[in-house]
C-alpha cells in the first residue's frame, strides 16, 4: 500500500486518472514481472488556505524548586494542571489550523487481477495477462476508464478472511495456552494436597509431642524436691568427709607430737599451740639474742631499702635453719622423668567469671581456685566434684596457696586483704589489711608459720601467722610487684615487677640479694625448680627466660608472643616448663630436647598452670571459667 504526502497535492479528477492509465500502458513487457501494483490508492485534498500550522512555545518551568516541598499530592496536582493545559493548546491549535480530507477510491478490476496473479504466483498467466490487455487497450476495444472498480464487498470478504484466519491462530495459541495452564493447575492441585497432608503430619507429631513434654515436665517435678535434697546431703556428705579427714590428720599430727615431744614442748604446745619445729627453736632463741641485736641494728641502719619492726612480739615465729635438704626431691611418680607431653583429663566449669589462680593440696588430689567472682572453690581431681566454697572478699580474689600441712589456706584480693582460711573450723580465722593497694600473690613458707605477698602498692612483705602481724616490708621494686614465692626450704624469696626485673630477698633481714635484669617488658611472675637452682619469669609480650641462680645470668630466652605469658610452672623433675599464654594455648618445652610443644586448651587466655609435687599431673585456669587438668 502506497500513501501520498499532502505536500503541492491538487486534487484529481477524470482527466488525470486517464492520463494515468495512459502512463501505465507503457510498461516494459520483459520486466513485466517486477512491476509494482497498488492494492489501494488513496489522495489527500489539498487545503486551499496557505496558513501553516501554528506551534505555540511551551514555557520551561522550574520543576525542582527548593523551596516547595515535593510530595506525592503535590505532583499529582502538576500533572493533572499540565494535561489541562496541553487540552487547551490541541484544542486552540486544531480551531485556527484546518485539517485536510482523505479519501479513498476503490481498486480497479484489472489491479485486483494482476494483484492476485502476482499473491498466487502465475507468473506465465500474469505474463498473457499482460499482454492480451494491451493489445486490446491499444486497439481502442478495451477503454482502462470504463472498467470499473472492484465492490466494496469483494475487499470486506477479504479483510474478514485475513481477520478471521488471524483469529483462530489466536484461539488456537489460546486453547495450547489453556491446555498447559490447566496441566499446571492440575499439578499445583496435587502438590497443594500433597504439602496440606504432610503439615497435617508434621502438625500431629508436634501435638504429641508438645503433649509428651508436657508429660515429661509434670512426671520430673514430681522429682526436683528428692533431687534437690539429694545433693543438698551428698554436699554435706562431702563437707563432713573433708573435715572427718583434716581432723585426723590434726589428731594424728598432735598424737605424734605427744609421743616424741618432751614435757617442756608439751607445755609450749599447749601455751603458745606452737609445732615441734617452733618448740625446738625456741630453744636457741636466747643463744642468738645477742646476733639477733646486731642483725637489728645493722637493719635499722639500712631502712632506706627495709622496714623491720623495732619491737619483737613474744609470739613471733622464729625462722628456721636453712639445711638445704628438700625431702620433695625423692618423692617423684615413677613416671615423672619419662613424661614428654600432656593430654586433657578432665575439664570443669567452676566460676561464674575469670579463674586468675588456682593451688594443689600438698598431700591430696585436691585443688582450689580463686575467681573474679570473689570467691573460692574447692575441687576433687580428677572427678571434679566441688567439696568446698568459701566467699568473704569485696574484690577479686588473686591469688592462694595452700599451708604445707594442708589444713589451712591463704588467699589474697583485690580489696588490699590477705585471708587466712581454716577447714576445721570452716570459716577464716584472720584478715591482715597493711598493703595499701590490691595484692597479687601470696605464698606459705615450708614451715608454715610465714606467708610472702606481692602488692600493687611497690612492696613485698612477710607475715607471720603466730604473732598475726607484719614482719618486714621489702621495697626496692619500682613499680607493681606481681608474684612472691618462697624457695622451699629455705628463707629465700623471690619476686617479679613490672618496672621488668627480678629480685631475690633474704627473709630473716628483709635486705635485696640479688637482681636479676634482662626483661625489656612488665614481669608476670617467677618460680623456682624444685631444685631451687634454676628461674623461670615470663613478661607480657610472651618472653619467657631462664636464670641460672648461681651466675644470676639468663640461661634460655624463649620468644612465645606476640600474645602475654602469664604463669610459668616447672615439673618437679625438671625437665619441663610450662607457660600460660593468652592466645589460648600451653606452651609445653623440653629444656632437654628444647622441643616446644603448643597444647590446645582454653576458649580464653589462659591464666595459671601449676604441676602437684609428685608430677602425676597438672591444673590449669583461664577467662573461660574453667579449671582443666592434665596428666
């Protein structure tokens, strides 16, 4: 189809359709075959006025306008005005600009025949078509104007045809449409009775068992009330047992003190409730009054480093004579020289909050620990059954240890205190208050009637348990002392700082031996070996070191950081040394070998290892509230 512009188009009349078919008669008959033929024609009235169309400006409007809020009604209000305008405007243009007419005249009998020749392809036919028709066109028989047009009918047939055949390719894409829909449907049905039938299922089976829960719920507590009771009395039971067996340990101690004592010790003892040992060195007390009156004079005159009481107390201990005999040394597990590693034996959940020390029974397989809850428990091991639980401090407590006999316990907070615990008697029996700033460690005497304590407050000092009072304040450290431990044995004590050194102390004239310089970070503690010949100290980047005590150098500097060490303990057979790091792990090293082997433990930075005396096995705590022990 064929549409004609209505640019310099006039209208057309008789005249020019017979020039027209005239123009068409001279048709190359060779090419006849590619001619073009107009399905339609259609001729646009040209408009007799010459006024063109007439555009009207649109004026820019300022559509983002900060100081208007756009909002939803406002918008709709701008598009609904502009609509109204842009009515106007068609509707003015279309009054003062006139549109043409169109018409249309109908296909001639020779163009509907050709057309269909050419739309069935009979080319041959077309071809004599051709042919016949200008021969008797150029004979004047047959007038091109006279024949006629095709009726109106003839095309609507057409049209309907084409409509009609385009519709039933649509009812037919409609009906496979229909046909998968409905397969669809029929599937989802299936599955929706299928999923409907299993929630049915799933909903039953919940209801019985919500109904057995129930059940369940109602049958245990008809139960609580004998549970509850049940462990109140296996607690007391394990109370009861634990004090039954420091009792006869007390009674067997006193009866072996009556068998072998003399009747000047029995009187002591029953005065003063003094040992055998204090008994015996009562006895030499006035041979060494007169050294004991020089050793004062010469402390006095050195007080810028100690603090010694002037005045003596008629129940003040007497240090003991250093022998350096330790009978511990013969006490080993068959095991303990062979041991190479570690495996966890138990594990047991004992604070609500941070473990920061823990201490083994000397003579049984029973440890106690101390949190930042402000209390301490008491463990059997390795069942990890609570025997005991002592509360009494406002603050943390830090550290314990217990008494060589085992039938007391020293611990010591953050609240500057220092608590003395008795089992017999289930309760504490003395606080000591003269630190003037939290204390991190405390540590018994072989003999046990001296304690040593390291406080935040710069100073190390030494109570004595008889006369329930200070005996000396060491000061020489710059900064916080962490840790204090008595040399077994001995009256040796040794200390770390945070100003990054070690000391060692004379107990008896509270005077600095030695310092032990080489840490380049804050010192977290330091212990001795067994032996005593030997110092393990850690600092908080991880670097561990031993010291030989003799040339008081540094024998083995180990790197474990980057992470804290924050406790080191050797085996009593002393070939293994164990650190506390707080990346979590136990850094176990050979100090034969120089084998370092990492154990996995903690979920939290681990805070104090610590071996039993006869190396059967080891207990270590952390910030994850447990205690673990490894054998």
């Amino acid at each position: 189809m064929a549409t004609m512009t209505a640019t310099n188009v006039r209208d057309v009349g008789p005249k020019d359709v017979q020039t027209r078919n005239n123009a068409s008669t001279r048709i190359d008959l060779a090419n006849i075959a590619d001619v073009p033929y107009y399905v339609e024609k259609r001729y646009v009235r040209a408009v007799d006025n010459g006024d063109e169309f007439q555009y009207e400006e649109v004026p820019v409007e300022e559509f983002y306008d900060d100081d208007k809020e756009d909002t939803l009604d406002a918008l709709i209000r701008n598009v609904k005005d502009q609509q109204r305008e842009s009515q106007v405007i068609t509707t003015s243009t279309s009054a003062a600009a006139p549109r043409g007419t169109l018409t249309t005249q109908p296909e001639a009998v020779d163009d509907f025949v050709r057309n269909f020749l050419v739309r069935m392809g009979m080319k041959k036919t077309m071809q004599q078509f051709q042919i016949e028709w200008h021969n008797l066109s150029s004979s004047g028989r047959i007038k091109t104007n006279e024949c006629g047009y095709l009726p109106d009918v003839v095309k609507h047939n057409e049209e309907l045809s084409e409509k009609m055949k385009l519709l039933e390719s649509e009812v037919d894409r409609y009906r496979k449409s229909a046909e998968k829909a409905r397969e669809e449907f029929v599937k989802m049905k299936k599955e929706r009775d299928y999923h409907r039938q299993h929630h049915n299922r799933i909903a039953q089976e919940k209801n019985n068992l919500v109904t057995f829960v129930k059940r369940l719920k109602s049958h245990l507590s008809t139960f609580e009330p004998q549970l509850d009771e049940l462990k109140s009395k296996y607690d007391g039971a394990m109370r009861e047992k634990m004090v039954y067996k420091l009792e006869k340990e007390k009674l067997q101690n006193e009866l072996n003190a009556l068998k072998l004592g003399t009747s000047t010790a029995l009187q002591n003892t029953t005065e003063g409730e003094l040992g055998p040992t204090q008994t015996k060195l009562r006895e030499l007390r006035h041979k060494e009054e007169k050294k004991k009156q020089a050793v004062t004079t010469e402390q006095q005159r050195l007080s810028g480093s100690t603090e010694l009481t002037n005045e003596s107390h008629p129940r003040d201990s007497e240090f003991p004579v250093d022998t350096g005999n330790n009978p511990y040394l013969n006490r080993f597990a068959e095991d303990a020289f062979h041991r190479s590693t570690l495996t966890l034996a138990k594990e047991i959940e004992a604070h609500e909050g941070p473990i920061s020390c823990a201490a083994i029974h000397p003579r049984k397989h029973v440890a106690v620990t101390v949190s930042d809850d402000r209390s301490w428990k008491m463990w059997a091991i390795p069942e990890g059954d609570m025997i005991m639980k002592g509360e009494g401090h406002s603050d943390w407590v830090s550290g314990i240890d217990f008494h060589p006999s085992g039938n007391k316990m020293a611990t010591c907070s953050g609240d500057t205190s220092i608590k003395i615990w008795d089992f017999s008697q289930k309760k504490c029996i003395h606080t000591f208050t003269n630190h003037l700033l939290p204390v991190w460690s405390v540590h018994f005497h072989s003999c046990g009637d001296f304690i040593a304590s390291a406080s935040q407050d710069k100073t190390v000092r030494l109570w004595d348990l008889n006369s329930l009072r200070c005996r000396t304040v060491m000061r020489g450290h710059q900064d916080s002392v962490h840790s204090a431990e008595l040399l077994m044995f001995s009256n040796i004590i040794l200390s770390s700082s945070v100003d990054k050194s070690l000391m060692l102390w004379d107990a008896r004239t509270g005077l600095a031996e030695h310092t032990f310089v080489g840490h380049v970070n804050p010192c977290n503690q330091a212990t001795f070996n067994l032996r005593g010949d030997t110092i393990a100290s850690c600092d908080s980047k991880g670097i561990v070191k031993l010291w030989d005590v003799r040339t008081i150098k540094s024998m083995v500097t180990l790197d474990l950081g980057p992470y804290s060490a924050n406790s080191v303990s050797f085996h009593p057979a002393g070939q293994l040394l164990t650190a506390a790091s707080s990346d979590r792990t136990i850094k176990l090293y050979n100090i034969g070998t120089e084998q370092l082997i990492p154990l996995s433990s903690h979920h939290d930075e681990v805070q104090y290892v610590k071996f039993d005396l006869k190396g059967q096995y080891m207990v270590s705590t952390g910030r994850d509230r447990t205690l673990r022990v490894w054998s």
